[in-house]
C-alpha cells in the first residue's frame, strides 16, 4: 500500500497528536509519525517508504527507547 493520500501524510508533522523528547534522525522522525499518527502498519511504512521491514522495525525500536512520547496539547 503506498501512501495514497499525500497531502494527509505532508501536513503530519504539523497536526502531530505526539510530541518527541529526544534525539532520533529525520528517517526515525518520519517512521514514529507514522506509526502513531497514521496508525500505519510495520509493513505499510516499508513499502510507503520503500525500505525493508526489518529496518523499519529496527529504527522504531531504536529511536522509541530514545524518546519520550508525550500527548501534543
């Protein structure tokens, strides 16, 4: 399944629920927004970004024990 509504997915990092504490790359950034934001499946994000699920898997693991998730006001 790719991305079919683009302009959902452009302005997710504007109508973010969660707000991030800590440091994770832009890669990270964009696979915990879609992860908790667009409640997109492991699989869904590999082939949204056209990466291997493992990877995809690996970065979430690595950057949620980075973080701090915290509810956006």
């Amino acid at each position: 399944m790719l991305i079919s509504d683009t302009e959902k997915f452009n302005k997710l990092e504007n109508t973010s629920r969660f707000s991030f504490e800590g440091e994770v790359s832009e890669e990270e950034s964009i696979i915990l927004n879609m992860r908790y934001e667009l409640q997109y499946s492991f699989s869904e994000i590999a082939e949204a970004l056209n990466l291997d699920q493992g990877h995809i898997q690996r970065s979430f693991a690595a950057a949620s024990l980075r973080i701090k998730k915290n509810r956006a006001k």
